[in-house]
C-alpha cells in the first residue's frame, strides 16, 4: 500500500504595496524585505494570519544587522510599511 502525502507550500508573494522610497522584496512566504533604493536593508515585514484575520508585523533591524525590534502590528500592509519611511 502507498501513501502519497499531500505538502502545502506557500510561495514568495510581491508585496501587496508599492510605497514610495522603499524597495520591498519576499524573502519567504508571507515575509518580505525592506530596503532603500540605494540597497541598505531596514528591516522585515511579516504577515500574520490570513484572509480577515491578516495583521502585518514590522521589525527594523539594529546596526549592524544582527538583531531585530518589533515596531508593531498592523492591520494593513502599507502601514506596516510607512514605519520605515
């Protein structure tokens, strides 16, 4: 007898935004990274949740790009992203 097992895989999505002086790129699935034009990394945005329950987490990264601070939890993507602005 065989089993097949069925694995969901979630891909890299484009961010649902486009906000101005930022570059946000998927970095895994439901997470993306935010850059400035010029390339320095500011930090992530995580979706957490899905459908209506969706919220958007946005951490800036510490000099040094070692650590990370939570800057809060949003109900739109673009908000998470106008932390960084």
């Amino acid at each position: 007898m065989s089993a097949t097992a069925t694995i969901a895989t979630r891909t890299r999505e484009p961010f649902p935004d486009v906000v101005p002086g930022l570059q946000i790129s998927p970095a895994a699935p439901g997470l993306w990274r935010v850059t400035r034009p010029q390339g320095a990394v500011l930090g992530h945005i995580e979706q957490r949740g899905v459908g209506a329950e969706a919220r958007f987490g946005a951490k800036r990264l510490v000099a040094g790009g070692i650590r990370s601070i939570e800057l809060g939890e949003f109900w739109s993507s673009r908000d998470a992203a106008e932390v960084f602005r």
